[in-house]
C-alpha cells in the first residue's frame, strides 16, 4: 500500500521530533517508511530547519500547501486552536488528504501527535493513495 503522509510541528521542532513521531505513527498503522509516496504540509512551515532536515533525511520532497488549499479539505479532527495560529483548523490530516488525492474516509491514521522532550510538538497524519 502506497501512502501519503501530512506534518505539522510547533515552530523549532527538532527533526528528532518529527522523526519519532513519524516512526510511531507508521508502526501504528503496520506501515513503513519505503511506504510512503508523498509528505505534505503548510506554506507557513516551507522554512522550519527540523522539518525540512527529516524530509531531506528521508529522501522525501515536502509538498507545501497554502492555509486556504488546507482549510478546504474536510477532516475529522478540525482545530479552533490551529485555525487561529494558522488560518486553517488542520495542517496534518488536510497535507495527506490533499498529498493523497483521497478524501477522509483513506485516512489511516487521523493525528498522531508526540510532544518531545524539549516540549515541541509534533503530529502526523498518514492516508491511503487511491489506486
């Protein structure tokens, strides 16, 4: 199964971060990262070092899409939190649904969030490419 993932991170994210919590979100859904066809995320973060260190690291090319690209895209889990820093209520899950070209319902992971130990946090979500 070939899946697209969406990233959102608190700014400074260390790549540390977003790569374990990338790890466990793949684990959790049976999945690994030779899996992954495409990773996605805001414009707002086109700049964040520990983002685009995991991705490079990762051999992935990050896909960046605008708050209003993101705000279109109905999700399950929508954030009044993350609409107000933002300007759309979901970074991850809308980044993989768009990434995917899927609708929620390919969804395989929702949001996997890890706050790391320098109280950063990162979340993930992973969907399923349609054939």
């Amino acid at each position: 199964m070939n899946v697209a993932i969406g990233l959102g991170c608190d700014r400074g994210t260390p790549a540390g971060t977003i790569a374990r919590a990338v790890a466990e979100a793949l684990r959790s859904a049976g999945l690994d990262a030779a899996q992954v066809r495409a990773a996605a995320s805001i414009t707002l973060k086109a700049d964040e070092p520990g983002l685009l260190a995991f991705a490079a690291g990762q051999g992935w090319t990050l896909i960046f899409y605008s708050p209003e690209q993101l705000a279109a895209v109905p999700v399950p889990n929508p954030s009044e939190t993350v609409r107000r820093y933002t300007g759309t209520a979901s970074v991850a899950e809308a980044a993989a649904l768009l990434a995917a070209g899927a609708d929620k319902n390919h969804l395989i992971v929702e949001k996997h969030k890890l706050r790391g130990p320098d109280g950063r946090s990162a979340t993930v979500s992973i969907t399923r490419i349609p054939p």
